[in-house]
C-alpha cells in the first residue's frame, strides 16, 4: 500500500466530510440528538467557531447568530464557513425528501445499527442498501451523486433522531460511507464554492 500522504490530505479529505455531515445534522436544531451533537462536536476535530456555534450560537430556527471575526480569523475559515454552508443548503433539500423516507425504514436501520456484533463494514452497507431502496422511490431531477449524499445525511439524520445514543455510529458510518463512494463529488462541490 503506498501511503504518500505527507501534505496531509487523507485527513483533509475525512475533515472535509465531518464538516460537512456535523454541519448537516446541525441544521437540525429541533432535534432529538442536539445533547450527542454537542459532545460529538468537542469530540471531533471541527474548528473551535463551529463549536461555538453549535453550542450558544444557534437560533430555534437553525440559523447562525453573527459572531464577530477578526479579518484573519475569517480568511482561515474560509473553507469551513463554505462547507457549512453546502451543508445548510442540503439541508434544505433534504427537508423536502423527508417524506419519502418510509419509517419503517429508519426504525430497521436503527436496529441494525444497535446490533453491536455488526462491523463498522457491516454498518456501512447497511447503510447503502437502505440508501439503495430510498433512491429507487425518490423521483429526481437532481444528479445520482447529490441526491445520494443528501439521503445519506438524511437517514443519518432520521436514525439518529429515531435514537439519540446512535448518533456517535451512525456519524461515523456515514461519512465512511461518503469518503468511499461521493468523496470525488463532495470535493468538487467545496471546490466550486470556493472559485
């Protein structure tokens, strides 16, 4: 195996994908896991602002309340506010999928992840075939890859609203999931937002 990873980029590449689903499910402010969300987020390396953010400054409608930035501190979070405002924005669309994800669905995803016998590999293709049914129901007009990645957001999102204590698996099994099969996608998206 080569591992030419000297600039760091392979632990760019999952910081990428945190930001991205932490984001994601933190504009979920009514939800069930907001308490795992804030442990989640001391425990992840997501930058010390979106910390903040999650834990004082959020609005009851999801949206950030102004934080006064210094010029450089802003121009080194560039990335990250663009990340999470990709993550705001799939957010929204994933609203609007809400209804074609089938409870029963969420509730034998839930259970699979409780199963503690399960692989993380397990867990990411459970996840994948339960991402596989939603797609094959949720008519689009979007690409395969954005419509995937927000489904995957959505049900981590469903599973760990259905059960607070899995929010910690099915993070991780979710942006495992993205890093494998939409890491190419998410990249370019971060990439055009930031041209």
């Amino acid at each position: 195996m080569d591992s030419k990873v000297s600039n760091g980029s392979g632990l760019q590449d999952e910081r990428i994908t945190n930001l991205l689903v932490f984001g994601f499910l933190q504009s979920y402010s009514d939800s069930n896991f907001h308490k795992e969300l804030e442990v989640l987020g001391r425990e992840l390396p997501v930058p010390a602002h979106l910390q903040e953010e999650q834990d004082d400054g959020l609005q009851t409608d999801g949206n950030r309340c102004g934080h006064f930035l210094a010029s450089e501190e802003r121009d080194s979070q560039g990335q990250e506010e663009i990340i999470q405002d990709i993550a705001r924005q799939l957010a929204k669309i994933g609203d609007d999928m809400d209804r074609s994800i089938h409870p029963g669905l969420v509730n034998n995803l839930a259970t699979q992840f409780m199963n503690r016998r399960l692989s993380e590999e397990d867990r990411r293709q459970c996840l994948a075939a339960a991402l596989e049914r939603v797609m094959q129901t949720y008519p689009t007009d979007m690409e395969d890859e954005k419509t995937m990645l927000i489904l995957a957001m959505f049900l981590a999102k469903k599973v760990a609203d259905h059960t607070p204590s899995l929010l910690r698996e099915v993070f991780r099994t979710t942006v495992n999931f993205i890093n494998q099969n939409l890491f190419t996608y998410v990249r370019n998206l971060v990439r055009n937002e930031m041209d």
